[in-house]
C-alpha cells in the first residue's frame, strides 16, 4: 500500500485545510470561487531570470548594441532580426507564434517591471515574486493561496491547479490547491485508483477529522481531473519537477486549456518553466535562449488556442524573478540583473503595447551602473488583474498584496 505523503505545512495547518498526496497526480483541495465564474487567471513563472532585453527587444536603442555586441538580436529588417512591435522595441523571433495575439490586441508587455528593491539571489527573488509581499515578514504563504482565501466560498475540489509534482511557493498557505501532473502522468492509473487500495484508504481516512476531510476532497479533485482529461488523447513525455521543460510545455499547457474548459471551475491555474539563467552561450536568435523561447511561444499559443472562446474570460501574466544585465558578460551570455519584462495576454487586456516607463539605457540611467531599473513594482500589475479583472474591492486586494497601496498599472480594460 502506497504511503500517504503529508506536507509538513499541512499538518501546521491541519485546522485550516490540508494536503494529501494522490500518487503523482491530486492534491486535496477545498478552494475558493471567482466573484463571476467564467473569470481565469493563470500564472507562467520562468524560473532561472528570463533576459527580458531579448524578448522585447528595444531595438533603436543604440546603446543596447553597443553593450551587447554579441548578444544583441539583430534590428528588424536584418536577417534573423527582431520583429517590430511598435518602432522603437521589437519581438524575438523565436516569439514569432505569439505575434498574432499582439495583432488582436490581445498580448502586451510591461518593461522595466520587477520588484520594489533589487534582489540578485535567485531563491530569495522567487520567494518575494511569489508571496507578493516583499519585506513584509508576516506573509508566509503565497498571493495566489491568499486571493483564494478572498474568494467566495464553493465546495468544488478543482477551484485552483497547480501543473507540477511540487506545490509552489505562490500556492502555498491555508487554502489547498489540486495539482496536476506533467505529461501523460495526467491521465495515468495510479495505485490509489486500484479498487481495493481505495477501499482501503477509504476506511482509514473515514471520520470527520481534518486529515480525512482532505482525503476525500483529493480523491473527488482527481475524479474531476480524470473524467475532465478522459478522452484528450495526449501522447506527450512526462516530465519531473517544479518547473516543466520547455519540450513539454505545448503539450501540459494544451491539457490544462482542455481542463479549464471542460471544467468551469478551475478558475486559477499555475505553471512554471526552468532553465533561463544564460550566464554561459545565451546566444541571440540561435542559441540556448531562442530555442526555450520557441517552445515558451508554441506553448502560449497553443493555450491561448485550446483555450477558443474562454481566451477572452482569461488573463494570463508570464514573470520571472529578475532580469539579466545590460551588458553582456565574457562567456557569451549575461549575469544576474533587476528590472526585466512581465507579459500580459487575455481579452481583457489593453494588448499591442508595451506599457512601464522606459528609462532607456545609457550608461548614467542603468541601476548600478549594470541593469534595466525598475519604473514598474509588479505588484502593480497584479493589483490590477485583481480589480479590473477578478473584480475584487481595494480591502480584498489589499489581503492578497499585504502592505502595498501603490497606483494600479494602466493595463487593463475597465470591467
């Protein structure tokens, strides 16, 4: 008989709602609802600190290629070059997928976006990107765990998905979250799905304790999730960890659109993508970079597109940690740096621009004399994905983002 696998802050927090490991693929959840159900967000994180100077690429800014003699993305019209986006910043080409959503209106970008305070540390970022409360030491969980705390109540086991074998930060707290595993592990028999093993948990987790209560609401999230993904017919390699490859991103992203659709529960979604920390051979429209960027785009696309009328009843925000330096460094690639780029996608986005104060990059405007400061607290955008697009009232937010009461980023389309 398989173990059963408890978080230890679950058991912390076992008067307030816990986990419970269903093989590799549900958690137990007792979640939240959205103030008008056919609302969605889903979080892309890409872990490692995407260079964002390579994505939007501000391509009539000369000191961009005099700081990145390699690694500069050639201006538009050159071969391999940046497809322009508004005459002064530029697409990666590997991007290429998403130019359609920019052309609907549909994709924008916000530059010169990231935390309040620099933080080159790649664990320490992460965590003040997730919990949305930097410096704030009382906040030990994640924004989006508190925005289903904020939610109004519904007894529905798949409210929040999470893509991975590993709960993230920005989940993590009071409120559990399903998870859904990678690849064909999605769909894949487990032990617990074995009659006799089921009966036998069954009657183990039988009595009205906490424990218990979460047993059963993680076999009905896997039910849901199992009947939801029944017939979708995917063939795609699994993979393992927090954060999916971009290989196998297409195919996870396309089976959580099937979800989302298939079930109009599932309101909040997450997934997260490593590998963009290009210190060594970062390369421009070749290389390392552009070939995760492809499949990142492919990925989006193939969301967005799964995704059919839903699309415009969901926001999408990609974000990393941090950005990479202005200059390049001698190995081909670039080092740890601060302001970067977040990415807005969604029908109610104000799309086809590129929003944030851009300070440009001569020498004497770079933060430290090295990086892309930061004109844009992300907390900004998020606070108005929560009022304009969730419709939540400024205490609600305020629950989600402890401490902040900065201006809202004009971003999105009033509701």
């Amino acid at each position: 008989m398989p173990a059963m696998i408890l978080p230890r802050r679950a058991l912390i927090q076992a008067g307030l709602g816990s986990l419970i490991s269903l093989g590799t693929t549900g958690w137990a959840a007792r979640v939240q609802a959205a103030p008008d159900r056919d609302r969605r967000l889903v979080v892309v994180f890409l872990r490692g600190a995407l260079d964002g100077l390579s994505v939007v690429v501000p391509h009539s800014d000369g000191d961009y290629y005099r700081a990145r003699p390699r690694l500069a993305v050639p201006r538009p019209g050159k071969p391999d070059g940046a497809i322009d986006l508004d005459g002064h910043f530029g697409l990666h080409p590997a991007l290429e997928a998403l130019l359609p959503l920019w052309r609907r209106g549909s994709l924008a970008f916000v530059h010169a976006c990231g935390l309040p305070a620099p933080n080159r540390s790649h664990f320490d970022a992460q965590e003040a990107i997730e919990s949305a409360a930097p410096g704030f030491k009382g906040a030990d969980d994640g924004w989006m765990n508190r925005l289903l705390a904020v939610l109004p109540a519904t007894t529905a086991p798949v409210r929040a998905i999470h893509l991975g074998s590993t709960l993230p930060r920005i989940l993590a707290g009071a409120e559990p979250v399903a998870s859904l595993a990678p690849g064909r592990a999605a769909t894949r028999a487990q032990p617990l799905d074995r009659p006799q093993v089921a009966a036998a948990f069954d009657a183990l987790y039988s009595g009205s304790d906490p424990l218990s209560h979460a047993y059963r609401e993680g076999r009905s999230a896997r039910r849901v999730i199992q009947e939801s993904l029944s017939s979708t017919g995917e063939d795609d390699t699994a993979s393992n960890g927090a954060a999916l490859p971009g290989s196998a991103f297409t195919g996870d992203a396309r089976r959580l659109a099937q979800l989302m659709v298939r079930n109009p529960e599932v309101q909040l979604a997450f997934m997260a993508l490593g590998g963009w920390d290009t210190h060594v051979n970062q390369g421009t429209n070749r290389g390392q970079l552009a070939l995760r960027l492809r499949a990142l785009g492919q990925g989006l696309a193939a969301f967005a597109a799964e995704l059919g009328p839903l699309f415009e009843h969901t926001a999408i925000v990609v974000s990393s940690e941090f950005g990479r330096t202005v200059r390049e460094n001698g190995n081909g690639g670039t080092d740890h740096g601060y302001g970067n780029v977040l990415w807005l996608a969604g029908g109610a986005v104000k799309g086809g621009k590129i929003h944030g104060g851009w300070p440009g990059l001569a020498a004497d405007r770079l933060f430290e004399g090295r990086d892309l400061p930061v004109t844009t607290d992300f907390r900004s955008v998020i606070a108005t994905v929560l009022e304009r697009h969730l419709l939540l009232d400024d205490r609600r937010v305020q629950r989600v983002l402890p401490g902040f009461a900065a201006e809202r980023a004009d971003v999105m389309y009033s509701s």
